[in-house]
C-alpha cells in the first residue's frame, strides 16, 4: 500500500500502471466488454532474476532466460534441483530447474501468493508459503507427484521461509503469530504510518504435531536454516527492537541456537544488516549484508571472512558450498501498459511501467492522465491514456517547490497541484495551485501555513476538497469561485476523494487508531466508518457511478519477513467494497506495494457496475 509522502518514510522508484476491472453478473454475458470497469493504479516492484556462480562470485551466470521476475531460489539436499518462485505467467507461483537450466517444472498454479519453497530432502515434498484458503501467508505441502497441497501451520498471522532438518523429521519457520508490534513510532511519540513486523523461530513436525518457539518474543528473529548435522539452527535476529520501532535504523546479528540444549553462539558482531545466513560447511556460515538506505549493492560474506558475489541476495549454496544461487535485480523493459495477474477470474489488470510516481490523475473518461516527473518531482506531463501525445504543461523551475499530488478535472480541463511538502523532515509548508490542462492560468489557490495535499475536484469542478497538516489538520472545501474554505474534519484524516454523484466524500481516517475508510457529505453530516480491520485500509477511489469504491488495504498482513523486504511498505493490496463497505472483494494477491489511482469509466456510457455473485477466490473482511 503506498503511504502518504509527508507521515512516513518515503516511496521509491514506484512503477504506475492501468488495470482492467471486471464486474460480471451472474447472468451470462455475451458482451463482456460492457462490463468491464478501469482502474488506474501503481505498482512498485522490481525484476528480479536467477543466477548461479562459484561461491566466491566467479563464474556467474543467468540461471534461467526469459521475462518476468524470478527470486528466492533453493538447492535441494542432493543438490540436483533448485526450487524458486516465479512470476512469469504473472502470479507468484513455485517452480523447480536443474543447476544446468534443464528440466523447468511448475509445481503450484495458483492466483494466490506462492513464495519461499524448499524441497524435502526426500525430494517428495515441497515446503513453501502461501495465501491460498484465507489470504494471510501460512506454510503449506505440496506432494510433488499429485501436486496435491495441505496446511500445515493453518494460522491467522504471518509464517515464512520454512526449511526442512536433514532427515526431514522437522521443519523449522518465522512466524509474527505470538507478536503484536503495531506502529512504528515517530520521534514526537506519535503512531506512524509504517507498520511494524518481528517474528520469532519454531519448528515443528511435517504432520503438524510439536511445535515449539525457539526465539523470546521481546526479539525479532528470522530465515532459519539448518546445520548438516540437524542440531542446531542458524537464523539472524535484530540486535535493538526498540530501535527498530523508533524507525533509527535496522541491525541485526547472526546466531545460532542448539535445538536440544537452547545453548546459542553468536557469529557476527551486529553492526551491519546480516540477513539470510545458511551453514556452508560445518564450520562457515555464508549471509547476506544488505545495506539500508545507501546506494550501494547487497552482496554476500562468510564468516570465515572471504566475499561472495556483489548484488546478490536471498542465497543458497549447493550441498558441497562450491557453487551458490541467488537473485538479483536486471533491468526493467519499461512498456506503456502490460497485462498483470487478478487474483479473481472475473477482474484483469493491465499494468505497466510508464511512471515514476504515485502522485498520478487520470480523468473520469480515462483519456487522458496528468503525473510529474523528474528528480526531484519538477515538471507536470500530460498524455493521452494510450501513451501519445505527451507534453510538459509545467515546469517547477529554479528555486521553486517540488510538485506532489495532483488532480484532473472530470473533464479534464483543469489541473489541481500540490507545490512543496514531499520528502521533507520536518514537513515544510505546501500550497494548491490551479491550472489549465493546456499549461495556461497557473493560480496558487491555498495561502496559510498548512501542509496542503491531495485535492480531489468536485463533479462539476467549482469545488476542491483536500487535506491539510499541521497547525490546523483534516479536510477542507475550496470554493474556486470565490475562495471561500469550508472545514469539513479536524482529524487525522487525508487522501479525500469526492464522489462522481458529488453526494459524499471518501477518505482515510485515523480516528480509532488504525487507518480506516470513511464517507461524508460535503456539508460535514452522514459520517460513516466504512473498513474495521487492522492495519491500514486506504487511497480510497470512486467507481464511475458512485456505487463502488476501490482501496488499498493491509489486511491480509506480511507475506515475508520485513528486513528481507525491497520495499518500505511490503504489505498492502488492491480490493473493492460497495460504498455502504459490503461486498470487500480482493483484487491482488502479491508482495509488492500498490496503490489505486483512478476509477475510470468505461468507453460505453451505458455500462454500469452490475450485482456480482462472489467468485471462489473472494477473500472475506
């Protein structure tokens, strides 16, 4: 879910797209294309591929060839295949190549998340993660003979990186199942945007039975790995959860821990970002050290002290420590739009590549789009929906603040601007300014000492609503006729978006302690709270006809460990709601951060969102 730029740690390098919604009637439909809906949205991922090399980082090579990202691979114990996940027929799905490329085999084909697979040593199961059968990540096993699935964990919470002892009597996993670590806290004492994540360590049989917590809970502790012997576990833990919550910085160390006696041995000394450590030998232990922050590559180190390859992360070496495979990025074709996978058969999204920022407005007939560009943000573009004709319509100049949200119009005509206030700490000042699409009559419209920020027209475009923080905080009305502003919330309220009937106001809310969706008139009455999950529900965007709404929500909780994660935000997907909040119907089921833009109305005026029965796939709220 992308966050709101000022209240927390900032976005990069997020990917903006088009997708395709469909809303399908239980009656049959011969026309399918009347009633398909457009949502904008972006998407921040990266394409990651697969790559094999001497432990030392020579002799490396493309494991596999071909498009879509492929990551967290893992050698078998008798070293003749590597499992690893896919997203090159768009889901993330499990698939296993011999170490020469030969031999590709997909073992899940599931719309669900499918992640973080090892092979038993066997060879006759695979442990992986997965969102299947109630949306959070649980480990589950997979018959590699009748591709038939079971779940082993079958929790409510988080369980990641499962990985199988020596002689398959145990498997050992993260989970965040026993921890309840909220909010990161800003330095003023306040609740931050950012979610926080710790895990501990457990084990537990393949049938289910014994499972034991090997970590303390007041720790944060992950990616567990076995020594050869099956004794004892490695796994890295973090060395200041407190500092971690107070958002001053991530360091962890590389433990161990005998799984007989508890006895631990620490293996470095926690003042980097150690992550992803595995037994070598039976005296190295190899790891990732993934700097934060900083321009510069993960690469891997042992703890003998020799390097690994630069670049590379999630690692794991072949039985003998000869040889290690790994992923790293590879460059990104950048496409104007590109189909992407639905988690629901009755909805198809088309993504793609052609922006640099979440701050995007599209107008209500999805012709034409409106986005900044630039490092930092400093000239506004407009374009047609299919890519053509685009051109500058304003440029912030020299000494000039940086351009954040915008908005278009319904008809497109005009242009609604923040000017300053992004990626600044403390939060600086930012104003609405106003402008023609064609670049003409630029007017600054906002004149006080809020930070001013995602405005959203009125339907008939003679109204702006948006947020304000600071020495006055919630929702505004500007009259753009007469200037006149109308308080309209004085929460911590933000992302309004006024409705296309101009009957209500949608936006997030902050009133019960976590990020929900609500709905108001724009004369301040009828307030409803529409979302009641944990976490953060949010980015709000209207159907066409006013009946729907479209949003971001955490709900389904982390599908990974955050220290291990690319992203700032790993959590976070796309689902729909009527406007009363029935009928939450999931649209995205990955990893990667999204955010909905826009609600487009079709091509053909007469369509309309129709009654839906639910699909298989729906996830509940």
């Amino acid at each position: 879910m992308a966050e709101e730029r000022e209240t927390g740690v900032s976005l990069r390098n997020i990917v903006s797209a088009l997708g395709l919604l469909f809303l399908v009637s239980p009656a049959p439909v011969t026309h399918a294309a009347a009633s398909r809906q457009k949502i904008a949205w972006s998407h921040l991922d990266r394409n990651l591929g697969l790559y094999l090399s001497d432990a030392d980082g020579r002799n490396e090579r493309a494991l596999l060839p071909g498009s879509g990202s492929n990551y967290n691979p893992s050698f078998s114990l008798d070293g003749r295949w590597i499992v690893f996940t896919s997203e090159r027929f768009g889901s993330a799905d499990i698939f296993r190549v011999h170490p020469d490329g030969s031999g590709l085999e997909r073992l899940t084909d599931s719309p669900a998340f499918d992640d973080q697979g090892e092979l038993s040593p066997d060879g006759r199961m695979v442990a992986f993660v997965s969102t299947r059968d109630g949306g959070t990540a649980n480990i589950w096993l997979l018959d590699t003979r009748t591709k038939d699935a079971t779940n082993l964990t079958n929790n409510h919470a988080g369980n990641f990186r499962p990985r199988w002892s020596p002689d398959g009597r145990w498997i050992a996993f993260s989970s965040d199942r026993d921890t309840h670590p909220g909010r990161y806290i800003r330095a003023n004492g306040a609740a931050a945007w950012e979610l926080m994540q710790t895990t501990a360590i457990y084990i537990v049989h393949p049938d289910g039975s014994g499972l034991k917590r090997l970590t303390p809970l007041d720790q944060d502790a992950g990616s567990p790995q076995w020594s050869r012997d099956g004794r004892r576990i490695v796994f890295y833990e973090v060395t200041d959860v407190e500092a971690m919550r107070h958002s001053k910085g991530l360091l962890t160390r590389i433990t161990s821990i005998d799984i007989y006696t508890g006895a631990r041995r620490v293996h470095s000394d926690g003042k980097q970002l150690a992550l992803s450590p595995a037994y070598v030998s039976d005296t190295e232990i190899g790891y990732t050290v993934k700097p934060r922050r900083t321009a510069r590559e993960a690469s891997l180190a042992y703890t003998s002290g020799r390097q690994g390859p630069i670049g590379a992360e999630n690692p794991s070496w072949s039985p003998d420590g000869s040889s290690v495979a790994y992923d790293r990025d590879v460059p990104l074709e950048h496409q104007w739009m590109e189909f992407r996978a639905s988690l629901d058969p009755r909805y198809e999204l088309i993504g793609g590549t052609a922006f640099s920022t979440d701050f995007v407005g599209v107008s209500s007939s999805g012709e034409h789009i409106v986005y900044p560009s630039g490092r930092p943000y400093s000239q506004l573009n407009f374009v047609a929906s299919d890519g053509t004709g685009s051109r500058v319509i304003f440029g912030a100049g020299v000494g000039m603040r940086e351009i954040g949200s915008v908005a278009l119009s319904a008809d497109g005509r005009n242009v609604a601007i923040q000017l300053g206030g992004n990626f600044r700490r403390p939060v600086e000042p930012a104003q609405i300014a106003i402008m023609g699409s064609d670049g003409s009559g630029l007017r600054q419209v906002t004149h006080d000492d809020n930070n001013n920020g995602f405005p959203s027209f009125s339907p008939d475009g003679e109204q702006l609503v948006y947020r304000a923080l600071g020495p006055a905080q919630g929702l505004r009305i500007l009259s753009l006729t007469n200037g006149r502003i109308f308080k309209l919330t004085d929460g911590w309220d933000d992302f309004p978006v006024w409705s296309p009937r101009g009957d209500r106001i949608a936006f997030t809310g902050f009133e019960t302690g976590d990020f929900e969706i609500y709905t108001i008139r724009p004369d301040g009455t009828g307030l409803e709270q529409l979302t009641r999950t944990h976490g953060n529900d949010a980015h709000p965007v209207w159907s066409p006809d006013g009946r729907w709404l479209a949003f971001c929500s955490s709900r389904a909780g982390f599908k990974d460990e955050f220290p291990l994660s690319r992203e700032v935000q790993p959590y976070g997907d796309i689902f729909v709601m009527r406007a009363d909040g029935t009928e939450v119907r999931q649209i995205t089921d990955n990893q990667w951060e999204e955010l909905v833009l826009a609600w487009i109305a079709p091509r053909n005026r007469a369509a309309t969102v129709t009654e839906a029965a639910p699909a298989a796939a729906h996830r509940g709220t």
